[in-house]
C-alpha cells in the first residue's frame, strides 16, 4: 500500500501542540539547545581538568593497576574480560581506561575530561531521545539541562574510577535512541541494534539489568505501543502508524511486547550471572541482616526524592546505620512511597507521565537500592545517575501541564527554567570541586556524615601519603572505634606504626586484622614483611604462602616470598618464586631485577643480565637494576660498561651509596686510582658507616704507588674506623690497619697488627689472606710499606649491593 505524507501543515500544527513553539524556530532550535547542554556541562565539569586523582578506588582502577597503567593491548583486553577481584565485572569500563592510559598516560586531567566527554554526550542523546520519544523540545532540552548540571551527578563525573556510570549511561541512552528508530520502522537490523547498543552497556556497568523492563514501560507511554493509539509526532515520521492507528489497530498485546524482549532478557541475565561469579568485594553479604536491607532500601528512595528536589549536604559515601534506620523512619518512607505509587497510578490515564517517570525512578533503583547488597553504603549519589531521569520527566512534564492555562506561561515558565538550571549548575560547580583532591574530598564527607569509618581511613590514607603518621594513626583508630572489624583500616594503622618504627604494634594490628577475615592477602603480604624485618624469616615465609593461598596471581608476594627464601640461601626457590611473580606481572621491575640477582648470586651472569636489562626496559631510572647489570658486567670482565651502569645509577638516585661503593671498586680494578678514591669517598658522605667502603678507602691512601695520592695519617684513621665498625676480628681489616701502621712508618704496630691478622686468617682457612700476610710481614720487619695497584683477590673488597 502507498503512503502520503501529511500536509505540511498538519505537521506544524501537531508539533504546536506538543511543545507551544512557533515554527519559524524549528530548523535551529535543536542544534541551540544541543549546544547549551554541551556548554553548560564545560562550565560545571571543566574545573575537572586540574584535578588529581583521589584514594578512593582510582588507585584500583588507574594509578596503580600495573595491567591498566600501560595502555590498551591484547593482554589487557584478555585481563579486562577475566578480572573480577574487584568485585564487579566491566570489562568495556576497563578497556576505556586503558585508553586513556595510552593516549594520556597518568596525567589526571586527561581521565576526568573522558569522563566529562562521555556525560556530555549522554546529556545531548537523553534530550534528543526525549525529543524524539515525545516530540517535546523545551521539556526535552529542560530534563536534559536538569541531568546534565544537578549536584547528584558530581560523583559519577569527577570521580575517574566511576567511569563506569558516564560509559554505561551514553549506551544506555543510545539503546533508547535505537529503540525508538526501531519503533517507527520495526526491522531485525534495527533490533539488533538495541541489542549490540544494550549489551555495550551492560559491559560497561550492569546496574542496565533493568532497561528492558524500562523499554516496556516506554512502550506504555510514552509511545503508546500498547493501546495502538500512537502519539502525533509519531504518526508524523511513518505515516503508516498513522493511518493503521486511524483505521482503529488495537496495538501490540502485552505479552506480545514482552515476547519481544527476550533477547534483551537473556542479556540481563548473563549479566547477572557474569556478576555473581566474579569474587566477592565485600567478603560475605551476610553481614548486614535482610531487615535492615529492606528498611534501609525504603529509606534510601525517600532520601533521593529529597535530594533530588533539594540537593544538600552530599557526600560520598554515606554510611549504614548501625542497626538499621529506625523503625519510624522506615513506616514514614513506606508511607510516603506507598502514596507517592498510588496516586501516580491512580492518575495514569490522565497524567500517564507521572506513573512512567516514578516507575523509571523506582524500578532502575531495584539493583542498587541494597536489598541485594552490593556495598555497605545506605546509598550513594551515583546511583541516581539514570533513576533520577524519571523523576526529571514526571516533574517537568506535570508542571508543563498544570500551567496551561497560566497567563503569560511561556515568559513564567522560561523564567523559572532558567533560574532552576542556573542554581543546579552554581551547587553542582561547588560539589564538583569538593573532588579536587584527597583532603578536600575527605574533609568534606566527614563534615556532612557521623560515624564514617571509611572517610576516616580514607582521611588516614591522605595524611599518610603527606608524611603525617601521628594523624594519620589517629583517623585509622576513630575508624576503627566505629569499625572495629574494618580490616582495611586495620591493616593501614599496621602500615602506619610500622613506619613509625612500632613494629611490634603493626604485627598487632595485622595479626587482629586476620583473625576478622583469614583470607586478607594484603594483611598476610605485611605481616610478612614486618615478621622478615624482625628476622623471623620461617613465619614471614608462612605468612607469604598464606597470602598466596588466598591470591596465586599477586605478584608482590610472590616477589617477598623470593627474598625471604633468598635470604635462608635458598637461591632455587626464591627463582621459582620471582618466575611466578613475573607470570602474573610480566612488568614487575623488582621482580625481574630480584631475578637477575639471585642467577648472579647463582653464578648464571648471562641470564642475570638478561634479566636486569630487561628490568630496566620496563623501568630505565631502575638504579638498583642499573647497578645490578653493573656488578654482572664487571664480573665479566666489561669494566668500562660496568662503571656506565654506577654512574647511570648515581646520576638517578644521587644517594645510591651501593652503586658508588661499586664504582670505585670497578675503577680500583682498572688502576685508576684516583677515581676510586673519589666515588669511595663521595660514597662514604652518604653513607659514613659503609665498613668495606672505609676500608678499601683506607687500602688505597696506604698502598698506592702514587705519592701525590698517598696518606698515611688518613689511612691509619679510617682503618681504625673500619677495625672499630667491625668488631676487631675481621683479619682483612686488619691487613689494612696494618699497612696503614708501615706507610706512617710504624713498622712495630704493623707487624703486630699484620700477625693478628694472620692468626685470624689462619683460623678461618683463609689461606690466600694468610699467605698474602706472610709476605708482607717480612716487609714490615724490613721497615718497607706495602705498594699495590689495585685491590688483590686477598685484599678487602667493597660488598656487592643490587637489591
């Protein structure tokens, strides 16, 4: 059958109809308010721009996610589909910040102005699918505006590791636009459309589950599918809606739009399996007991209608109560929602908007709404980023039909716009900047919440990060006064009164944070380290392993349990160990540069070197690898190359006291002298105490050849510091005292000094020093000094450090 399109005329005065404008306005009207939006979201959200990262999961998912911090790749695709440790699982949010990784690096500014990107886009698609839903322009663009600029939207905008609510929010809105273009010309290639925009989305965030039922509600109104009675502006894009809707069609049975949705169904459900599989976050979902879920859960609705209208003291995150809200609060809540539900369907064939926009607001809550829990927040501003729409629409579009009959409505109600958007956007500027960094952020919840045991450790972590332990010790203890089991903030005091130097208080607080959740990696990772430090190595190697059971994929203990092994000489296992850390982060630089060590310890210098260089490939300012590919092409014999990689090293961390005991041992070794006694001394200004440093100083001002660089007053006083730091009974010590005695000529002491060392040497069968010190004490008694070159085998030597 053959179609024709409505007369123009028609047309204008349908579109009249719907929005109250003129039509000499239609052709720039739509770009306009696009561009408002766009700008309006700039003005708000651009301050972002100059924003660092906060500690509040942007660690997790950018600054120090190794996977994430270096950039898309094939590797990292993989990761971002199987990684769940999170506790959600969103492997297109992941994907999207490894973008940004690639194309800004760590620089903050760039990740928030994706976020930024991302939501002003989905405010331009929600008022052009409201447009073409409705075929309202100014209530469009005036629910757009109110999504765009409330304050409810600064936490999913300024917050980088919520990405996943701007991402998920622009699919969700091209879902709708797919489906309404579907809905004017039904056909598969648009179906699939829904459905690839639909899954896009549920990849980015599944708190989505709900849109087909969403999808059925629009189909409700407003686009009038279910009683065949389609709005104008519908008839008018496919007139053959209209002249089936004027011959009488009767619509599309209810069951027969459910029908229609089963493949988004099926879409929703995998999701839903996909997130009950991926590991736990909060450590058992039992804690808080189903009647303080479901009277927290009524509360909360109540709470975002609050905010909603009046849209003060937001915070992020708001803590549950301790027993639950109380019980008046909860019979309020049920009754202003069960009056709220009631009178909004009680008018549903008059006022159809009001029911829909409650229904949007209600039903997209379900899976956040904590009847399931997912956190052990009440509620949080993010979650409104989608539900607050509905509310946005009931009420503009309530008001828009209440004042129909108002003298001068368009000037009132263009007023009233206005100053409604230009207040949102003045609180959602002020919101938005309380993220510009950790102790802004911090300081602001703990001023609009009580009882906040994660913005107090949260805080702790802040001032930690600045150096201030007494305070930061502090917030970790008022978070745990209201916490007790908070095991985070347990195991961040064990950190802080370890730096502190308390170390028997952090393995207090480790060991109490374990006994509230056994499988706590990171409390078994440091109680490890603070166990080694101690020397007890057995049980900082148990607590390792323990950590392990509990997480066979985290590299850092693995790496620690390699050094703990190394430690009790055993150099085979600790090589497992650091392989297996660099299966799990092939970019661990001190895994690899831990590696190379152990092979060199093992006597495997080739491969030892392979390692370092490929340690420092990842990392190149690595100057402890810099100075362990040194100590390995020294004993090869490449000198020259070996004092490239010290000075490589020194020139990265000027206090390196390793690497410049190192050079001047590798310029010792190639008879220049001089510049071994001045990276040697250059080494001691940073580390005064370094024993063998002082010692081969000593050697050189005694036995040199050199007359110009000969001291044998010098020698004598930092032999005797060497002898002094020592013990006494280190018979290579000795043998430099020794010779200092015979350059100051004093053969008598030398000689003394020499056969004690003799003895020494001979007791500890070492018997090239022993015959070396036999040699030299028949010089002695020939009042002759000792006159070397370079440091012998028998001769003390610097120690090699390389990790």
């Amino acid at each position: 059958m053959a179609h024709n399109k409505l007369p123009d005329r028609r047309r204008v005065a349908l579109r009249q109809s719907a929005d109250g404008i003129t039509p000499a306005g239609l052709h720039w009207q739509t770009p306009a308010v696009c561009l408002f939006l766009l700008l309006a979201v700039l003005a708000v959200f651009g301050q972002t721009a100059w924003f660092g990262f906060v500690n509040y999961d942007d660690e997790l998912y950018v600054y120090e996610n190794p996977v994430v911090a270096k950039g898309l790749s094939w590797n990292g695709a993989l990761w971002a589909l199987s990684f769940g440790h999170i506790g959600h699982w969103h492997p297109l949010t992941w994907l999207t910040h490894m973008a940004d990784c690639q194309v800004y690096g760590l620089w903050p500014g760039g990740h928030h102005l994706t976020n930024v990107a991302l939501h002003a886009a989905t405010t331009v698609l929600l008022f052009l699918v409201l447009r073409a839903m409705t075929g309202a322009l100014w209530r469009s663009g005036f629910v757009a505006a109110v999504f765009a600029v409330h304050p409810l939207r600064a936490e999913s905008v300024a917050w980088v590791a919520e990405r996943k609510d701007v991402l998920s929010g622009m699919f969700f809105m091209l879902t709708l636009w797919a489906y309404v273009k579907y809905v004017r010309q039904p056909s598969r290639g648009r179906y699939a459309a829904v459905a690839v925009w639909f899954a896009l989305g549920l990849l980015s965030k599944n708190m989505l589950v709900t849109l087909p039922f969403l999808l059925l509600l629009l189909d409700w109104w407003p686009l009038g599918r279910m009683e065949g009675k389609h709005p104008p502006w519908l008839k008018l894009w496919r007139t053959g809606i209209a002249e089936s809707a004027e011959q009488g069609n009767p619509g599309v049975p209810f069951l027969g739009l459910v029908k229609e949705k089963i493949p988004l169904f099926l879409l929703s459900i995998g999701s839903c399996v996909a997130t009950v599989m991926v590991p736990e976050k909060l450590g058992g979902l039992d804690r808080v007991p189903a009647v303080e879920r479901v009277g927290n859960a009524l509360v909360s609705y109540v709470i975002y209608l609050r905010q909603m209208v009046c849209p003060t003291g937001l915070a992020s995150p708001y803590p549950l109560a301790p027993h639950g809200p109380g019980i008046w609060k909860v019979c309020l809540a049920f009754a202003v929602l069960a009056a709220a539900t009631a009178g909004t369907v009680a008018c549903r064939k008059r006022r159809p908007y009001l029911a829909a926009g409650w229904l949007w607001f209600a039903g997209m809550l379900v899976p956040v709404i904590g009847i399931v829990q997912i956190s052990y927040y009440a509620h949080a501003d993010r979650y409104m980023y989608l539900p607050g729409i509905g509310l946005a629409l009931a009420g503009t579009w309530a008001v828009g039909d209440w004042s129909a009959g108002w003298k001068h409505r368009r000037l009132i109600l263009g007023g009233l716009m206005v100053a409604v958007i230009g207040v949102l956007m003045v609180c959602c500027q002020i919101q938005t900047s309380y993220w510009r960094d950790n102790e802004t952020l911090w300081t602001r919840v703990l001023a609009c919440t009580s009882g906040n045991s994660i913005a107090h450790n949260n805080m702790g972590n802040t001032l930690y990060a600045k150096g201030e332990l007494d305070g930061a010790i502090r917030h970790y203890k008022e978070s745990l006064k209201i916490d007790p089991d908070y095991t985070d903030a347990r195991n961040n005091l064990g950190i802080a009164l370890f730096a502190k130097g308390d170390k028997e208080g952090a393995i207090a607080q480790y060991r109490k944070a374990l006994e509230s959740r056994p499988d706590y990696f990171e409390a078994h990772y440091n109680l490890g380290i603070a166990l080694f430090s101690t020397g007890e190595s057995d049980q900082a190697i148990e607590q390792y392993r323990k950590g392990l059971a509990s997480r066979p994929d985290y590299a850092a203990i693995r790496n620690n349990l390699g050094v703990a092994l190394f430690g009790k000489a055993d150099l085979d296992g600790a090589i497992e160990q650091y392989r297996k850390a660099l299966e799990s982060d092939p970019d661990y630089a001190e895994a690899r540069n831990n590696l190379g060590y152990a092979l060199f310890v093992k006597g495997d210098t080739e491969e030892a070197i392979a390692q370092y260089r490929k340690a420092l490939a990842n990392k190149p300012d690595y100057a402890k690898a810099l100075n362990g590919l040194g100590n390995a092409l020294a004993r090869k014999g490449d000198l020259d190359q070996a004092i490239v990689c010290y000075r490589q090293a020194l020139k990265n961390d000027p206090r390196f006291a390793d690497a410049g005991a190192n050079l001047g041992l590798a310029f010792s070794r190639k008879g220049e002298t001089r510049q071994a006694m001045e990276a040697w001394q250059q080494t001691l200004e940073i580390k005064p105490d370094r024993v063998y440093v002082v010692n081969n100083l000593a050697w050189l001002l005694a036995t040199t050849p050199d007359p110009t660089l000969r001291n044998g007053v010098k020698a004598v006083a930092l032999a005797a510091q060497a002898n002094q730091l020592s013990g006494g009974g280190d018979p290579m010590i000795l043998h430099t005292l020794a010779a200092a005695y015979a350059e100051e000529a004093s053969y008598g002491l030398a000689t003394v000094t020499a056969r004690r060392a003799l003895d020494l040497a001979t007791e500890q069968k070492n018997n090239a020093l022993a015959a070396t010190l036999q040699k030299e004490i028949k010089l002695y008694e020939a009042d002759t000094p000792v006159r070397d070159i370079t440091i012998k085998p028998g001769a003390p030597t610097a120690r090699d450090a390389t990790r």
